[in-house]
C-alpha cells in the first residue's frame, strides 16, 4: 500500500470525494449503496464498501462486515439486502418479502430472501495484506468471520447445485448482481405473468433515475413473481428448484465463488482450519466452468439456463470474470482478450468494459447493466487481466476507471461512450459507494488479486 504522500494531486482529490461518499453514505454500523436508490444494506456492495474503508476507518470496515452477516440465515444463506430499518422510499420492501418468522431465517434483522455473489472472503483476504490486516483485531475479527463465510458457501454448495454439478444456481436475476442484463430476458420473457398484478405503480426507483436508464415494467412484474413464488415455497431452495421457471447457472456468479474458494482457503490456514472441503468444491466448480460455460467455438463465457438446459449465448461482462478466478488458459484468455478489445468498447478513445458487448442487437449504452461501465466488474476484470499476465491492459482498464470517476464523480454506471473530449454521462444514482470504495482500492493498493 502506498502512503497519501506517494499519491499524486488528482487522485488525492479523488481520494477525498471517495472518503466523503462514503462518510455521507455511513449510518451507525453500516453502509448504504447510495441514500437516494438503495437506502439499506445490500450484500456484494457492503464488501467492496468494505475494502474501501479500511484504508481510512478500519474499524468501520469491522462494523460494515458485522452488520452484514446479522443478516445470515440460520441455513447459511446471507441475504442480498439486510433492512436494519424502515424506510418507505424503496420497493421491494420487507412487506413484499415476508421473510420473517422463517424458521431458517435471520433471527436478527429482517432481510431480504434471496442472495447475491459472494465477496467476502476474498474481501477479507485483500484487508489481510494491508498493514491493519497485521493487527491483532482484525486477526480475531478473521477468526470470527471465518465459520460465517464458510456456512455461506456451504448454503451454496448443499441448496444450489441439486446435480452436484459444481455450478451453483441463481434463482433470481437480482442475485447475479447484474440485475438488468440481457442474458435473463429469455428466461424472464417465458415467465407467463398474465392475471400478475401490475407493481409498476409501487416502484420508487424512476422517482429519482431516468427510467430509459431503468428496468422496465414488464420485467419488474416478472422480479415480483418471482418473488412470491418463493414466498409460496416458503424460501425452501428445493421446492423452488422444483418449481420455479428461473435457475441459472450464471458465469459471474459462480466465477467470484472460485475466487472467494480460493481466498476462503487462506483464510483457513490462517486460523488453522481444516481446508480440504473448500478445495473439493472449488476444484468441482473450476472444472465445470471450463466444462460447461465455456463456448470453444465462439472463445467466450456464457452462462447457463438450467430450468431450460440450454447455454445463453449473449456476450455480457460477465464473460470475463473467470479470468479474476485465475483459471483460463492462455489460449482462453487470448480470446476473451480479443472479444474485449473489439466487442466491448464503444470506439476508438472509449472505454472499457461495456457491460453487454456493442454487438449484441441488446447493447443499450445507458440502461442499467445493457452496455454501460460498472466499476466493481472493471475491478475485477483488471485483477483478472493482471492475474492472466495481460499487465498493460488491466493498467489501461484502471487508467480509464479512475479516469472516469475524476471526471464525473462517483456514479453508478457511466456511459461508454464518455471520452475526454465527449463529455459523457455518469449514469443512475451519484454518490454511489462502491464506485468510492473501489477507487481507493485502486489508487492505493497495486498488489494483484
Ligand atoms: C443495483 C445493482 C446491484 C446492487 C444494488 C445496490 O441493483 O444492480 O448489483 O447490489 O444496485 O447497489
């Protein structure tokens, strides 16, 4: 980690915009996405929230993590959104997921019922190499968190793999994380809704964004569904797999669960547990990557629809997320190298990494995860490329990251198309925390992933 002294003028001010998104996004224990859109605490973001804070305020870093696993289920399962308190301005609020009184719920905070990708153990990996990762807190907070992270991968493991596979499922496009792509219309589209009722009335989200940045409300009736199925089902992960018209295998998803193995795997070691079991299932889970969601004719990464068995051949960002889990060839990381520089740029001067690739008929540059640059998925996708020994590339994806950020502030997601000389749009909510949290990150720690 490089000291502030050693951090140049522009990106010391960065630093302070990020220091101060964060601090304004704070609220006793934990932090909000963004105060306007997310006024609660959601799961992949509280980890890159995370990281950010270590740098300045390690023990809110403690606290952020804490707050976050209040919310675990007694069956594993750590929740997409924890609402530690009421607050009318979001749907789909604790009223429509009536989670509570679950027996294999969170005996602590209402939550939400479903999950989202899981950081946290290479999150607690990365603050391990800092000098506060040295302190002997934040050894006894590894120590405590360490039988948490791994009863979450275990949920996964025994709940979302019904043909021990290796591939978990998503039962939601909200627990991909990347909530709007293209890849979920399919699956989405053959969900008979009629007789549903219409919640496009309920939405709070296009009172403060764009709703040409937004999902529609044709699929926001589809995400509600969805969601009283599993109240039907009583959250019971089998009888949803069962019935449910929504299992994906999803390549990001299951990606960043080999990269939280592997991280889970040195956190073993560092307080002397037994290891084996994390090595069986992440051996299983690279294997069936390469097996099944790797596409040798198109040299690409695509996800899976289980409930329809077939691949889903669209090109999103999420297709290179098995770089950051450090397991492709080099053949297959040339490819990927390939679609990225060609596909997932908007043209000369623009930059990467389009979420949905610009030819694909489904690349949107301004709607929520359709083509716009998300700056948790360039993160990762610079650690992927730096692992895989493209150096010169993951540095220009940082480059243009922070490049962004200073230009515009700490958006959401930002248009591709934004250059110097075009100025462009940051895009959904500002103030947007891990936007922040990862900027620190990136300006501060040069060691790879
Ligand atoms: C959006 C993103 C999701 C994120 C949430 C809170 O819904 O798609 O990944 O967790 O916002 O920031």
């Amino acid at each position: 980690m490089s000291s502030s002294e050693n951090v140049p003028a522009a990106l010391r001010s960065l630093e302070e915009l990020a220091r101060d998104t964060l601090d304004g996004n704070w609220r006793d224990g934990y932090t909000l996405p963004s105060p306007k859109l997310y006024p609660f605490q959601w799961n992949w973001d509280s980890g890159f929230i995370a990281l950010g804070l270590a740098y300045y305020h390690p023990e809110r870093a403690i606290e952020e993590i804490r707050s976050m696993f209040k919310g675990q289920w007694k069956n594993g399962m750590l929740p997409h959104i924890n609402f530690h308190r009421p607050d009318p301005n979001y749907f789909p609020g604790p009223e429509v997921w009536k989670t509570s009184g679950l027996p294999q719920g969170s005996p602590q905070v209402a939550t939400s019922g479903i999950t989202q990708p899981p950081v946290f153990a290479f999150i607690m990996e990365r603050i391990s190499a800092l000098p506060f990762g040295q302190t002997a807190d934040w050894k006894t907070f590894v120590r405590e968190m360490f039988p948490k992270i791994l009863a979450q991968h275990r949920h996964l493991y025994t709940h979302r793999d019904p043909e021990g596979e290796g591939l978990v499922y998503i039962q939601h496009n909200w627990e991909a994380g990347t909530d709007n792509s293209p890849a979920y219309d399919a699956a989405l589209d053959a969900i008979d809704v009629s007789g549903f009722r219409d919640v496009s009335s309920l939405r709070r989200d296009l009172k403060t964004v764009d709703a040409l940045h937004r999902p529609t409300n044709a699929n926001y009736q589809r995400y509600i569904y969805l969601v009283d199925l599993f109240i039907e089902c009583g959250y019971q992960d089998d009888v949803i797999a069962r019935r449910s018209p929504f299992l994906v295998q999803d390549i990001l998803f299951n990606s960043m669960l080999v990269r939280s193995n592997q991280a889970l795997v040195t956190l073993a070691k560092a307080v002397g547990a037994d290891s084996s079991e994390i090595e069986r299932w992440n051996a299983r889970t690279v294997a069936a990557i390469n097996r099944k969601l790797w596409d040798e004719e198109a040299g690409f990464y695509f996800s899976y629809d289980l409930r329809h068995q077939r691949r889903i051949q669209l090109k999103t960002s999420s297709g290179f997320m098995p770089l950051f889990a450090g397991i492709c060839t080099t053949a297959q990381r040339d490819r990927l190298a390939q679609h990225l520089t060609h596909s997932f740029v908007t043209g000369v001067g623009a930059n990467l990494c389009t979420s949905t690739a610009v030819d694909e008929p489904a690349f949107d540059p301004v709607k929520y995860w359709r083509g716009p640059i998300w700056v948790n998925v360039n993160w990762m996708l610079h650690h992927g490329l730096r692992r895989h020994g493209l150096t010169e590339l993951a540095n220009g994806v940082k480059q243009q990251t922070l490049a962004l950020l200073e230009r515009h502030g700490m958006w959401e997601y930002f248009d591709p198309r934004t250059t110097a000389t075009r100025p462009g749009v940051g895009l959904g909510t500002d103030a947007f925390s891990w936007s922040a949290a990862l900027a620190l990150d990136l300006i501060r720690n040069s060691n790879a992933l």
